[in-house]
C-alpha cells in the first residue's frame, strides 16, 4: 500500500499565513503556524519615517516633494513574502511535508513564487488564485478539495 502523501496547504494573503496538513481526507491545522504582518494593514504613508525629501529648482527657485522610488507598504508586503518563503523553506528541508500547495490572491501568490526557496519550489504541486483567509477552519475542505485533488493528480503525472 501506497504512503499517504503529506501536504502542506499554506493560505495566504498580504497579512497572514495560515498552515494546514492534508494527509488523506483529514485537512488540519498546523499548530502554531501563522505568520502575521503587521505593515499590512497600515498605509504607506504610515510606514515612512519622515516626509518626502526636497528638491529645488535651478532657476526660478520653486519647491517640490520627492516622492519615494518604492512603495513602502509594496516593499513590506514583499518583504513578508519572502518571511514565509523562509518558513516554507525551513520545514522542507526538515522533512515535514511531502507537497506544497498555496492558495493566495495573485499578487501574493507571486511574490511567494518568486520568494520560495529550492526545496519548497521542488515540493509545489499546485497553486489557486484565491483569497481564503477569512474562510473558518471548518469550510475549508470545501474550498480546498478541488485544488487538492488537482494536486494530487499532478503529483500521480508526475511521478
């Protein structure tokens, strides 16, 4: 008989990250795995430091604000992108699961594909654009059964 795969479901949005382990039919929470970002929910005129530098003019002599190269609240979020790529990473090195699926919003989604380390990256069978996050526990093997099943059927082309 074949080992049940162990997946890991990570949901995920600009402000938190939720883990769950679907081994068989059973989709349970990860105990103490969610990572928050507190920048989320600020604006990015709340995550400088100071207000814009200034410029003047060579002739004429007239003022204007320079607005920053990035967007601070754009950087956080990539920022904890890269957090959670890092604990993603940091479990699959440490054998906890066998497959990756992440279900964020597209944005999210990116910055965690981009951010995901080798070992992660080789474990991903399937990713969903959507925001699950404010979905309770108990929904979610509705949501995540398809996808799972997605991913199963991957992994099964695949192997």
């Amino acid at each position: 008989m074949a080992k049940t795969r162990r997946t890991w479901v990570m949901i995920a949005d600009a402000a938190r990250a939720r883990f769950f382990m679907s081994e068989g039919h059973d989709i349970l929470p990860v105990d103490g795995a969610i990572l928050e970002n507190p920048a989320a929910h600020g604006h990015s005129r709340d995550l400088v430091s100071d207000r814009p530098g200034r410029t003047i003019e060579s002739v004429g002599g007239a003022h204007h604000a320079q607005e920053p190269r990035t967007d601070p609240h754009r950087a956080a979020k990539a920022d904890f992108a890269q957090r959670v790529a890092d604990y993603v990473e940091k479990n699959a090195l440490a054998n906890k699961f066998d497959d990756l699926v992440i279900v964020a919003p597209p944005q999210m989604l990116g910055d965690l594909r981009a951010a995901l380390g080798q070992h992660a990256t080789a474990l991903l069978v399937g990713t969903a654009h959507k925001d699950l996050m404010k979905i309770p526990a108990a929904e979610l093997r509705a949501h995540l059964q398809p996808i799972l099943d997605d991913a199963a059927a991957h992994h099964h082309r695949t192997a």
